[in-house]
C-alpha cells in the first residue's frame, strides 16, 4: 500500500480472519482478507468487538485506512455488511428445489 492512501476511505469486500489470540486461545485480534489476497488488520474502532464474532463471515466493509509501525496495512471499519446469510438462504432454495427435482427424474428412470 502506497503511504498516500493512509486516512483514505475505502470500501472493501472480503473475510474475516483471525489474527491474534488470547493465551486461553481467544481471538483478540481481526482482518479483512480480500479476494486480491491483501489483508487488513481491523484497528479499533466501534464495530471492532462486533468482528471479532464473524470469523470466516464475508462482509463489505467500509472504513480509514492506516498503517502499523511495522507496517503492516489496517482499516477502521466505520460499517459493514455481512454477505454469508442471504448466500445461505438462497443456496438453501436452490438444492431443495433441485433435489425435488432429481426425484422426479428417478422415478421418470424407473418407469423406463
């Protein structure tokens, strides 16, 4: 990341990864991986402890972007949107449908 995108707004789209643990093996820590394979290190923030709980969601967030001391590239997440349910949801319709399908079909095969 170039260091004139620092304080930048962005949107982005990925997955939420964990980053850093807890000694008890807590998640204390979250990025945003992008389909790129850049990875964002949720710094701070309101929505931050929210995060925490979706690891492996995939969510567009919207944010600042920042940079570590050791350089390591962050975003403030100001919102986000959680993509997985309605995928879910949707996938769910499709196989019952397609699995009432697939009946209908072997019975048609049995009556040849």
């Amino acid at each position: 990341m170039k260091h004139n995108k620092i304080g930048r707004e962005v949107r982005m789209k990925g997955i939420i990864t964990p980053t850093d643990w807890d000694d008890d093996g807590n998640v204390t820590a979250v990025a945003v991986a992008t389909p790129s394979e850049d990875e964002y290190l949720v710094d701070g923030g309101k929505l931050r402890e929210k995060l925490l709980k979706l690891i492996g969601g995939e969510v567009v967030a919207w944010g600042t972007l920042g940079l570590e001391k050791k350089g390591s590239k962050t975003i403030m997440v100001n919102n986000y949107e959680l993509l997985g349910d309605e995928l879910e949801e949707e996938e769910e319709e499709f196989s019952d449908e397609e699995h009432s399908e697939d009946e209908d079909f072997e019975q048609e095969d049995e009556e040849w």
